[in-house]
C-alpha cells in the first residue's frame, strides 16, 4: 500500500549535485493534504483514505456543489479542488483532518507522477502520427495529406482505428520512476519531466514498479 499525494506543477528548474552535474528537474508544490474521510471494511468494504488537495480560492468554493460544501464541512476542512484515495492496510492509523505532507516521501528515492498532457487541439496526421508527407513541390497537390487508409474491392473500405487525423493531448498520463532530487518544504524537485501545463494539478505516488521489486 502507498498514499497517494496531491500537487501542482510550478515549472522546471536545473540544479547541480554535488559532482557538478546539472539536473534538469520539475518543481511540484505539494501543500498539507487534508484527510477528508476514512472508509472502513466494515460499512464499506475495504480499508481506504480520501485525501484533498489545493485548496479552493474563495470564488470557486462558492461555486461548490452542496453536497460537496456539506462532505468538506463534516470533515471541517477547506474546500479542495481535487479528492484522492489510497488503499491502506489499518484505517485505524489516521484520523479525519488529519494532515499529510512530503514527509512521507522523505525515504522514498523514485516516485510515479499522475497528470493531465497540454491539449494540443485538432491536429494532423504529420503532427499527431508521424507521417513523412508527400512532394514539397508546387504542383504535386499532396504534401500533408495521410494518403489512402482503404484497400481495393475487397473488401472495399477503411479499417477502423486507423492513424488519422484526430485530437490531441489532453490525455491522463502516468511517468514512472522519477528520482527525487530534493524536498525543500512544500516544494518537491524530481529528475525529468512530467505531464501538464504549469499550474495543473499532480498526483504524486511512490514508484510502483521499484516498491515490488523491493518486495520480492
């Protein structure tokens, strides 16, 4: 079991180790995450805690659902933008209100970063897939265009789920074992990059992959 916690990116920032090697690494601004609600094998089945993160401007809170003003209230915590769960094994061990930060990451070495990509819109297929493109010459008529997707009379039409023209970004996208290169505060500094636009909101995780193979 690990928890899971909530940030937002702030941007991209160089830092030297202490060899001199400059590492090119994301600043994630994790505030105290507010444990919301605690469930319980007992009414609901398995062991979990719902934890907020990024507190609402006054503005969006009141732009709030009742049921949401009413679930953040029981709890009497301030409004969040975004709610999480993580599976633990004892429930008992946490207490509503209570605040998670980065230091649960303190002895942790590789994380998992959950986001949001940058929408990039309606794009192409040079763009989205690749495509090489035709003759740059004047008179050729086909320079981005995907060319023919179907095959001749049989069977006479175009396979679904072919490379073509579509959206773009705006997809849940997970990066795997990043390295944390520093904790300072609220602020989270991890080797790489990572998914979404500045000020979008992160969810931060222990490494999966290296947490089983350290059990193993």
């Amino acid at each position: 079991m690990s928890l899971t916690l909530i940030g937002q990116k702030k941007g991209m920032a160089q830092v030297f180790d202490n060899d001199g090697k400059m590492i090119v690494c994301t600043v994630i601004l994790v505030e105290p995450n507010p444990i919301v609600q605690i469930k319980r094998p007992e009414p609901d089945g398995y062991s979990a805690i719902q934890v907020g993160g990024v507190v609402l401007s006054k503005s969006r809170a009141n732009k709030m659902t009742k049921p949401l003003k009413g679930h953040f209230a029981k709890a009497n915590v301030p409004g969040q933008w975004r709610l999480k769960e993580s599976r633990v094994e004892k429930a008992d061990e946490y207490q509503v209100g209570q605040s998670l930060d980065l230091s649960i990451f303190s002895e942790i070495t590789f994380v998992d970063v959950q986001g949001v990509s940058k929408g990039k819109g309606f794009q192409g297929v040079i763009k989205l897939h690749g495509f090489s493109g035709g003759p740059a010459a004047h008179g050729s008529g086909f320079h981005r265009h995907a060319g023919s997707t179907g095959q001749r009379t049989t069977p006479g039409r175009c396979p679904p789920n072919g490379p073509r023209a579509s959206r773009m970004g705006g997809d849940v996208q997970t990066v795997q074992n990043l390295r944390v290169v520093a904790i300072k505060g609220n602020l989270l500094l991890v080797e790489g990059a990572v998914p979404g636009a500045r000020g979008s909101v992160l969810y931060i995780t222990q490494a999966m992959k290296k947490r089983l193979k350290k059990n193993k």
